[in-house]
C-alpha cells in the first residue's frame, strides 16, 4: 500500500496455511476455484502384488503389506511415477480436492492467495497455482510463509529478490541464519529488515555486518502499530511518518534488484 502505481502491482498471499493478507488488504474477490492434486487409486482385483509402485515411490507413500499394497496419501507427491510403472495397470489417478485459490481487486491492486484445507499436509500444489498470477503484472510481492520447508522454498523459488523479516532476539537470529543459508542455496539475493529493531541485542546487526547483508530498514517497537494490527488497519495508509518508513524500504529493494 506504500507504492505509487497499484495497477503495476500484484500481491500474493502463498502463506496457504494461515492466510492473512486479505484481512488488511480488504479485497473484492472475483475468482474461487477449488485446486486438485493426482491421487493414484489401487485395484486390488488387478494387483500381482509384485511391489514396482512400492519401488519407484521415492517418498514411501507406498507399503506392501501381505502382497497388496498400502497407500499414504499424506506422503504422495502426486508425480504419477505409480502409475506409469505398475505392469497390471492396476493403478488409475483420480483428482484430489486440495484446498481452494480466490483472486480479486483492491482498486486497481490484483490480489490473489490460497487457503489448505484443513488436515491437509500438501501446500506446494497450492503455492504452485497462486503463482500462476505472477504474470499479470509487472511487479509481483510474495508474502511467504514463516520458516525454510517446503511451502517457504516453493512460494521464494524463482524470486528475484527476497526480503527477510526478522527480530533483534536470539531466537530471531536463529531462524534468520537459516533463511539467509535457504536463500543463498536457492541463489536468490536478499536483504533483511529488522523488526521492533529498538528491543532486544545487537546479534542481528553484527552478524548481518559479518556476512555483508544489506539491512533495508529498521521497524521500532511501536504500540499503535500493533493496535492498528488488530483492527486489520495498515500502518502505511493510517499513519504518514510509517508510509516514509515503508516507501524508503521498497526503494531501497529496487535499488538492490537493479544493481
């Protein structure tokens, strides 16, 4: 909300566990679709017992258990290798209901995110489809899930620059170390910006000075920030001196993409 020229502009909430973006940004959806993933389903009636879907499975979603096979969907990856490989055609795929996709408007802003249903483990197939919007404009923003699993890589992958939040604690330290290490594996150039930056020690600052990340900004502690939070107001749009604050880092992360 601290950019000048929205009809450029795409947000996409890839947080498809806990989706919140939509909570501040307000939007008009226009789209709901529900996403699907491949589910092999066994006849046993065919099965030889012989075991190849239980070999080609890299992800063990596949057991063998008294000659016929047991499947695990919470482990299946959907890559069809199960199927493509059982001698009896005794394995078919069926869709798989996932978890639903919703784009829309805020203005001229184009939103989009993903919301897992519940008990289901696989997000990327969901992160994957929210990404397919990046094409609609010219400057797409990613709000990524906390953490460096899977959902974290997938919703980074192919970034051209990553903005890593972080606390000035030594817990905040931890998990920024192992961002920075994820990034830096994905080869994606990054930079940090330090939240409730007047709290805590200066860990965070000496080790970004040591491995020579660039700080794009400094966030204080500031009790309407979090007041405003939990209204679901932003603090760039309500508060003038936070709207600079916002707009010098993104200026800041063009400066850096375009070096």
């Amino acid at each position: 909300m601290a950019m000048s020229r929205p009809s450029e502009v795409a947000l996409l909430d890839c947080d498809v566990e806990a989706p919140n973006a939509h909570l501040f940004i307000k939007p008009e959806f226009s789209e709901k679709e529900r996403v699907s993933v491949a589910k092999p389903v066994f006849d046993l009636d065919k099965c030889t017992g012989c075991g190849k879907c239980r070999e080609v499975c890299r992800f063990n979603a596949i057991a063998l258990l008294t000659g016929k096979p047991m499947f695990f969907k919470e482990l299946c990856h959907s890559c069809g290798g199960c199927v493509r490989n059982c001698p009896a055609a005794a394995i078919e795929e069926v869709p798989l209901q996932i978890g639903t996709f919703e784009t829309g408007k805020v203005g001229d802003l184009l939103f989009a995110h993903g919301l897992l249903d519940i008990g289901e483990a696989r997000s990327s197939p969901l992160i994957e489809r929210v990404k397919e919007e990046i094409y609609e404009r010219k400057l797409v923003i990613i709000d990524a899930p906390p953490g460096t699993s899977c959902p974290m890589v997938e919703s980074v992958r192919d970034s051209d620059y990553a903005v890593l939040v972080t606390e000035p604690t030594p817990f905040g330290l931890h998990d920024l170390k192992l961002a920075v290490d994820t990034v830096r594996k994905l080869e994606i150039p990054f930079g940090v910006v330090i939240n409730r930056s007047d709290l805590g020690d200066e860990g965070v600052k000496n080790f970004c000075r040591e491995e020579n990340i660039t700080v794009l900004g400094e966030i204080p502690f500031d009790r309407s920030m979090a007041v405003l939070y939990s209204r679901g107001d932003i603090a760039s749009v309500t508060l003038p001196e936070y709207r600079k604050l916002f707009s010098r880092i993104f200026e800041r992360v063009l400066c850096e993409i375009t070096k």
